[in-house]
C-alpha cells in the first residue's frame, strides 16, 4: 500500500525547488514526490511505501525550509449524494 502524504511548504519558486531537487530524488526517488507551487502553501506531494513525514519534513528543514504535514482525508473528496 502507498501513502500519500502532503505538505505545506515555503519553497517559493523554481530555484528553491532545485536547491531540495537532489535530496528529494535520493530519498524518495525521482517520480516519488511532486510540488505545486501555483498553490498558496507551496504544496509538496509524497507518494511512499512507508510513513516518512518525519524524515521528509526534517530533511526540508535541513535546506532552511518549512515543512509541516497537513492532514486531509479522502473522505473530502467523495461528495455524499
């Protein structure tokens, strides 16, 4: 089963993002994690075999940015009828 883990960022722009670019594919893999930047909390998208909320947010804290996961739930998603 994959997790699918989201964030709340302060990576701003391109540059920012290639600043963690390196870090991210090695821990995560490449096609693992994914960031919207049009978004207005700069949001982070994990895809993980394994909870590692701790380990990614801590990994962006590293390179001077804020991490903070933010809960949601799928149930938001199927509109009740």
């Amino acid at each position: 089963m994959m997790n699918i883990i989201i964030f709340k960022t302060s990576v701003q722009d391109y540059e920012d993002l290639v600043c963690v670019e390196p870090a991210l594919n090695s821990f995560l893999g490449e096609r693992n994690w994914s960031f919207d930047l049009e978004d207005e909390d700069k949001i982070l998208r994990v895809v993980s075999p394994e909870l590692c909320t701790v380990a990614v947010e801590q990994l962006l804290i590293e390179y001077g940015f804020l991490c903070i996961e933010l809960p949601y739930s799928l149930d938001e998603f199927n509109p009740k009828i």
